[in-house]
C-alpha cells in the first residue's frame, strides 16, 4: 500500500506531520505491521508430531508421579 500526503498551501510541518499519522492509523498499515511482527510459523507435520509424543510422555509421567503421591 502505497500512503501519500501532499503539503497544503501554508500549511505547518506539524500539521502535515498529524495529518500523515492520522492517515496512517486509518489505513491500518500499523496495525498489520504489528500482527505479522510476532506471528506464528506453522510447524511440519514432523515437528507436530514430536510435541504431540512430547506432551504424551509428560502426560504419562504426571499421571504416575500422581498415583506414587509426589504430586498433589
């Protein structure tokens, strides 16, 4: 998206500074920016896998420390 904003006549740095983040916040380009900063890569059908197995095992270990009485 291309976003321009073009000077007034007389019109303050100031002024066009506000009138440029005011446009900027409406067309949501800040926003989008933002979403994909932090945004989640998909893991491989592989990597699933392994956590699924992983939380599994946890699982398992957890329900046997329970049933010994270490865990509450």
């Amino acid at each position: 998206m291309n976003l321009q904003i073009k000077r007034k006549d007389k019109e303050s740095v100031q002024s066009l500074i506000r009138r440029f983040s005011q446009a900027v916040q409406r067309s949501g380009v800040l926003l989008r920016a933002r979403k994909n900063r932090f945004r989640n890569r998909e893991k491989s059908r592989e990597m699933q896998k392994r956590a699924a197995l992983l939380r599994e095992e946890k699982r398992k270990e957890y329900e046997r420390l329970k049933k010994l009485g270490k865990v509450k």
